[in-house]
C-alpha cells in the first residue's frame, strides 16, 4: 500500500496562501473536494432538520435545501484548501486557518444564509453546526495528512477511504491518549535517570 501522507511535501504557510490568492480557480475549482462535500452535506443537513422539527414541512425543508447546497459547496471549497494547506508549516499558522478563522468565516456566512430564510431556532442549528464544524475541520485535516479524501492525483478511490475511515476514527479518538502516555513516559524515563 502507497503512503500517500508523503505525497506532498512541506511548505511555508505563507507560500501556500500566495499560490491560493495567484491561482484560485486551480485550488477552489479543479481540486474542488467533493469527497469533503458530500460527506459535509450529509452530516450537517440532519442537524438542521433536528433544529427546525417542531416548525413545520416547510420550515424543515428550506433549512435542510438551504444547510445541503451550502454545505456541499462550501466545504468542497474548504476540503481543497486543507488539501493544499495539509502539510503547511508552521504547524500553528496551519492549525489556526484549518480549525479556527476560515470555519469561523464560513460559519458566519452560514448563519447569515439561514438568518435571511427566517429558520426556526436559528441558534440550536447553528450551535450544533459550529461543534460540528470544528471537529470536522480537525478530522478532516488529519485524514488528509494520512492520505485520505484526497482528490486529484494525490487521491485514491473514495470506496478506499471509506474502507479506511474506521481506523482513522480510532487513530484520530486515540491522538489525544497516546500524546499523555508518550508524556507521562518520558518524563517517569527523565525521573528515573
């Protein structure tokens, strides 16, 4: 089996936001992540027709229309910006644009949307949106930086990452456990020598 996390190379943060800005259409359209989109629009539609189930067919329809198109469009867009940015250093500057400040923007632009077709219980949809929306952005990013949902020449079939997203799960829930074992080990390793 190909390792594809080292398929691409590290490179600067601020390198890889100039090549976005010179070449959008390269980034946004041709590497356009449909994989993210749809895995996006059917994770987040259901969480809207949650939050508008108790206002109506009509109410439950246009949030679910509205949370779907978005969804799918806009995270194709966010899934080729993490595939160009996976690798990115410094690691901080990476962490900050994946989980924080373009989720936060896209969120905004979210509730703006949803806010303008009048959804029901706005605020219960938008707060299961934005948890779902940063912990996704940091599973996405780690199954990116392991070869997964990749397009173009970097990615596999999506029958294959799905055949692999059970792992990942479980390699992605363990991160955080393994990091205080290796920690508590080497500082019992510094303690005893």
């Amino acid at each position: 089996m190909r390792d594809f996390s080292q398929k691409q190379s590290p490179s600067n943060v601020v390198a890889a936001l100039s090549s976005l800005a010179r070449h959008p259409a390269q980034t946004f359209f041709y590497s356009w992540n449909w994989k993210a989109a749809l895995l996006s629009a059917s994770l987040r539609a259901p969480l809207f027709l949650l939050a508008t189930l108790r206002h109506g067919l009509r109410a439950i329809s246009i949030a679910v229309l509205v949370e779907a198109i978005y969804s799918a469009f806009m995270s194709g867009c966010f899934g080729a910006f993490v595939q160009k940015m996976r690798n990115a250093r410094p690691l901080w500057a990476s962490a900050l644009l994946i989980v924080a400040v373009l989720p936060a923007l896209l969120l905004w632009f979210d509730y703006l949307l949803h806010l303008y077709t009048g959804m029901p219980n706005l605020k219960g949809g938008m707060w299961a949106a934005a948890t779902l929306c940063v912990l996704s952005s940091l599973f996405n990013w780690y199954l990116m930086k392991h070869g997964n949902l990749l397009v173009g020449k970097s990615g596999r079939p999506f029958v294959s990452d799905l055949k692999r997203m059970p792992r990942m799960v479980f390699d992605f829930l363990a991160l955080i456990p393994r990091y205080c074992y290796r920690l508590l080990r080497s500082s019992s390793l510094r303690l005893q020598a």
